[in-house]
C-alpha cells in the first residue's frame, strides 16, 4: 500500500510524506440550479472578462490547541453551501467498512454541515471489476455528476480530461477552492504531481503526508527478546543479518524446529529490503534517475549480487519456504503462534502484518520486534529508499464530469472535506476529541486530537479514505498519544525516524510519477505488466535456487529476457514523460 496501516474503518490506501487552511467555502444569496437540475446553489463560474467570484472560510474555532509552528489543515465553521438542500449523483465503489453510503455516518454529518445531499451509485466487485465498469458507463455516455474513491490513473485523467468529459478544476481553486489553494501553498509541489501534461488538473487529490510510510516499503522487524537471548546486536551490515538468522536457527527459539529465522509474504514484496545494501532499489517497476536519466535496477551487477546474497539466506533455511505464496493471514498464524512465536523477523510495512496488536498490554509480543535498520553492504552501499513523492499525493479523489452543469458547487463541496474536523471524521470517524491543553503528540509536541482507540472496528462511520483529504505531517503527527493506550504510530514514527530517514536516497534518485499520452499509456502498459512478470519471476526463482544467480550462464539468460520484451522502449517512454514532468 502504498501502504499504510490504518484502524479497521480505514482502506489500506496509502495514509501518506500547512498552516491556514480548510474549511467549507460559504453560500452568497441567489438560487442557482444543481449539477443533476434538481435544486438551487449559488455561485457561477468566473467567464471570460468576469472576476472570480469571492466565497470566505468560515471562522476558525477557539477550542483547538494548535503544536507550535503547525502546518496543516485547520479547524472552522463549516458553512451551508446551498440555502436549500442540492443533489448530485456520484459514482462510488462499494466497500464494506463504508457499508451503505446513503446511511454512513460522515456521509449524514457532511450534508447536514453543507447542505448538499448526494444520490450514490455504488458499483461493486475487485478494483478491476470497478475500473472496468466505469470505463464501459463512460464509453456509453452514462456519466454522473462526478467519480468518487475511483482509482483513475493519470493518464487516464489527462486521457477523459483532454476529451471534454472531465472538468479541469484548475479555474475554479482561486475563487472556490481556498483550502485546497492552501494545501497547494504549503506543499509546493502538489500542484505540479496533480496537473496533466496540459496544465489542467482534472481531479482533488488526496494530500497526506504520512512519515512513516516514507520507508514502508524497505522496511523489516527483528525480535530484539531473540537477538539478546542469541547473546547479538540489531545487525547494521548484511553478514551481521546473515549470522543473526543462523544464530535464530540454531538456537531453534521456537522450540521443535519450528524456527523460521525470517519470513515474508507474497502481498509485501521484500527486494526493496533486501537489494539496497547492493544498489537504489524503489521496488516495483524499479525505475530509477542517474544523472538526469531513467533507468531499471534489475539488470544491474548489484542486483545480480543481491540475488546471492539473498539466495544464499534461503540455502540456508534461514527465510520461510512459503515466501511467495503464503497470505498475511499465514503470516499471523506464524507471528502469533500460541507459547512463542515461529519467527525471528519478518518483511512487513508495520507489526500489525505479521501479529496482533494489543495496545494496553506493555508485554505484548509485538513490542518485542523492532525496525531493523537498511543494511550496508560489502561495497558500503546503505539506501532506505525513501518516498519522497507517491505516498504524499493521490489523485483521483473527486473527479467531475462534464454532466455537472454547475461545478463550482461541487468543488465546494470538495474543498470543505479539506476542513480539519471533516477530515478526521473522513476518514476515523465520529469517535474523536481536540487534545487538551498540554497533552502530547506522536511527535512530543503539544498534540492536536485524540481518537477513542487507535483500532476501531465500527463500519459506516467513515469514507475509508476514498475522499479529498488534506493530512499535513503535523496533522498526523499531532495525534494524541494517550499513555494507558499506547498508539503503535509514536514507535513506528520514531524507529522511522531514527533508522530509516538517515539513509534515504537523494531526492533526484527517485522516479516521479508521471502521466503518459493514450498511445504511451497503451504501449507503457504491455511492457510493464510483461517486465513486472519476468522481473518477479526471476527474482523467485534466483532466491529458491531454481536459478543460480552464481551462474553466468543463467545470469545473462535472464538480462536477455528483459532485454527482448523491451527494457529499451519501456525506457524511452519512461523518458520522455519524465522529461514532460519536468518541463
């Protein structure tokens, strides 16, 4: 995900990494029809010669306690759009923590705050399934008001977006749009990941800053109870990791040799840990920038030395045999396995993958593993592969369509879900307070709100993240910590901090996510999905042994592979929409 672990309520989307900003825009006095004819809003959109029109943010509310220096989202009166109830249609998935979008919690609180009710079309089945259908109710010219929670790509937005059928918002921001506006202001770069090639931003982006998922994807547990018991040190280097697993192993720590020194599992891939003592490697489609130049990790000399590093750990029994088709329901059957548990370690974005998390207990198993640091390996090579940009910024959000005859509404509509209360009910739910005065938050700073507990098992409280968002890092990190119910995001922030933030790559390392034209689209796609296959199937297969990464012979096999199905093309088109990025 992009992948953030987030309260049952809340879809694993990314929870990605400010200070005036969001709340509802305000109503002035005429009546003007809906985006679906059946009711009455005010406003219109800014013509040739007019200016923009003017709406205000309502007034900031006293009784938030705000850490110094924050920058984020702010609490405000959230204002009636409308002076009559207005409908819209939208186009939404279906999901089971949000159950019934006409009855949802949030759903209830937003119209009673803004006065515009929405008429839901709930489309089910796999992500898949959805896109499919969406893209066939498009095709025929069925279209809402609006998408919601719909993962359009990008270039599928510029793709509908340059053929009329969805509204650039970038005209209405200024005069609409104030905490989106802000947002942008605060993170500078937002503007330039939303808009398409054409300068025209066709959807709300969901803004979140998640710290900690930063480094989700390279990011590994050890048990430090075994380390200590094994008489070792966390390992900094990849034979300090390689002796430690041995030492697991032979010390058999789960009793009946059924120690399993480390484990992975198929939803998390684990090259990213294990190939950045050996060179950058983002993970999946693995492309990297040198110099002002796209590139691919997996044909490299270092990858090829990662892949005996690694197939050397499975040799020796030391990573779990079902690494590539056990679930993460597996993974916990392992990680809480009832006396002690079957792993030593494991290749997961947090702890709640592998075990259960129980928050009040101070001895609980899980507080037992730690982050383990990027390893160094034998040429000096240390990268954590930082995120600098994917998990900050999701598009796709709230897309609206040509249908809607009055967008300007609907992008207030947008905008107010921009607010610090809709936020936090967005996306946890009704079950929160404002920190008081004095109490902390995951950073040690004066804190900004508390949830109830950090898991919440209720459904239909919350839009599971589907909607616009603004979450700064100040935001998330304001989170109050409440000592009799430790939050497992103050650890998680601050093993992020500590081990995984000092080897981050540079910036200009990483690959930005780009928007290609229908026909790069088309031909990017075949030879991502064929490289992805190949890719992933060589790696499986080198770590196993079915393929000896020792082998020159299967070595160059394998770079022949990649080479025929189109590393160059995929390249030059990766190129291409790199340089339109940063044109």
């Amino acid at each position: 995900m992009p992948n953030d672990h987030v309260r049952p309520g809340v879809s694993r989307r990314s929870l990605i990494a400010g200070a005036l900003g969001l709340t509802a825009a305000t109503a002035g006095g005429g009546l003007l029809s809906a985006c679906s004819g059946k009711s009455s809003a005010t406003g219109a959109a800014a013509g040739a010669g007019e200016a923009a029109p003017s709406v205000t943010l309502g007034p900031k509310l006293a009784t938030v306690q705000y850490p110094d220096g924050y920058v984020g989202p702010v609490a405000r009166a959230l204002k009636p759009i409308t002076t009559e109830k207005t409908t819209y249609k939208i186009v939404v998935k279906q999901d089971v923590t949000i159950g019934d979008w006409k009855t949802n919690a949030f759903t209830k609180w937003l119209e009673s705050k803004t006065n515009i009710h929405i008429e839901w079309s709930q489309i089910g089945g796999t992500d898949d399934d959805v896109m499919t259908k969406v893209n066939a109710m498009i095709a025929a010219g069925d279209i809402p008001d609006a998408f919601l929670g719909i993962a359009f790509t990008r270039s599928q937005l510029f793709l509908y977006g340059a053929q009329g059928l969805f509204t650039d918002i970038n005209q209405y921001i200024d005069g609409y749009a104030l905490n989106l506006q802000q947002a942008m202001k605060d993170y500078p770069d937002t503007r330039k990941l939303i808009q398409a090639p054409d300068k025209k931003i066709y959807s709300f982006p969901g803004i979140n800053d998640c710290y900690h998922c930063r480094a989700s994807d390279g990011r590994a547990w050890l048990n430090t109870e075994w380390i200590k018991q094994v008489g070792l040190a966390m390992p900094q280097t990849t034979d300090e990791f390689h002796e430690v697993l041995r030492a697991f192993k032979k010390a058999d720590l789960a009793g009946n040799g059924k120690t399993i020194p480390f484990a992975g599992y198929k939803d998390s891939a684990i090259d990213p840990f294990f190939m950045n003592p050996f060179l950058y490697n983002p993970g999946e489609p693995w492309l990297v920038v040198r110099d002002g130049k796209v590139d691919v990790a997996f044909d490299k000399d270092e990858w090829r030395e990662g892949l005996k590093f690694v197939n050397s750990l499975y040799k020796d029994g030391l990573i779990n045999r079902d690494v590539f088709t056990a679930d993460e329901d597996q993974l916990k059957r392992y990680g809480n396995a009832s006396g002690k548990p079957l792993i030593g370690g494991a290749r997961t974005n947090y702890w709640g993958s592998f075990l259960d998390i129980d928050q009040k207990d101070p001895d609980a198993r899980w507080r037992q593993y730690e982050a383990c640091p990027p390893l160094k390996g034998p040429n000096g090579v240390q990268y954590a592969a930082w995120d600098y940009t994917g998990v900050g910024v999701e598009v796709a959000h709230l897309v609206i369509t040509k249908k809607c005859a009055k967008p300007e509404q609907l992008v207030q509509w947008a905008d107010a879900q921009y607010e610090l209360e809709a936020i936090l009910r967005g996306y946890g739910g009704p079950a929160f307070a404002w920190a008081k005065k004095g109490e902390l938050g995951i950073n040690g700073k004066q804190a900004l709100y508390g949830f109830d507990a950090t898991w919440n098992s209720q459904k239909n409280i919350n839009w599971s993240q589907d909607n616009p968002m603004y979450r700064s890092q100040d935001f998330r990190l304001g989170e109050r910590v409440n000592p009799k119910d430790m939050t497992f995001e103050k650890p998680l922030y601050e093993q992020t901090r500590d081990k995984y933030f000092p080897h981050k790559q540079p910036q200009e390392m990483q690959f930005p996510p780009v928007t290609l034209d229908q026909d790069q689209a088309a031909q990017e796609a075949e030879l991502r999905t064929n490289l992805k296959g190949e890719v992933n199937q060589s790696f499986a297969k080198f770590l196993t042994g079915q393929l000896d990464p020792n082998d020159d012979g299967a070595w160059n096999d394998y770079k022949g592979r990649v080479e025929k199905i189109g590393v160059k093309p995929y390249l030059e088109l990766q190129q291409a929409a790199y340089e339109t990025y940063n044109g």
